[in-house]
C-alpha cells in the first residue's frame, strides 16, 4: 500500500484524478472498489492531501 501512496504522490495528475473520484464517490464506494485491509491507512494518506490543497 505505501508503494500505491508513492505512485500516487509522484504523479500530479494521478492525485488529482483520485482525490476528484472521492469528492465524487465517497470514501465508503472506494472503500468498495478496494477492498484491501490497508485501504484505510491510503484513504488517511488521501484526505491529507485533500486538506493541503
């Protein structure tokens, strides 16, 4: 999963593509669409971005 934050990190336009799919969605669909035990600590990493911007 820290990989997936580092990919994400490393990529603007993939961050922004992700964040937008949660305003969109909602962090109980990504939850979902995930469906991994660590989902939780990438979705804390996510919302931290979102609140830095």
């Amino acid at each position: 999963m820290a990989k997936a934050v580092d990919e994400i990190e490393s990529n603007p336009t993939l961050k922004a593509r992700v964040i937008g799919a949660l305003k969109a969605g909602g962090t109980e669909a990504f939850k979902e669409l995930i469906d991994h035990p660590l989902v939780n600590i990438l979705l804390a990493s996510i919302e931290g971005w979102q609140e830095a911007e």
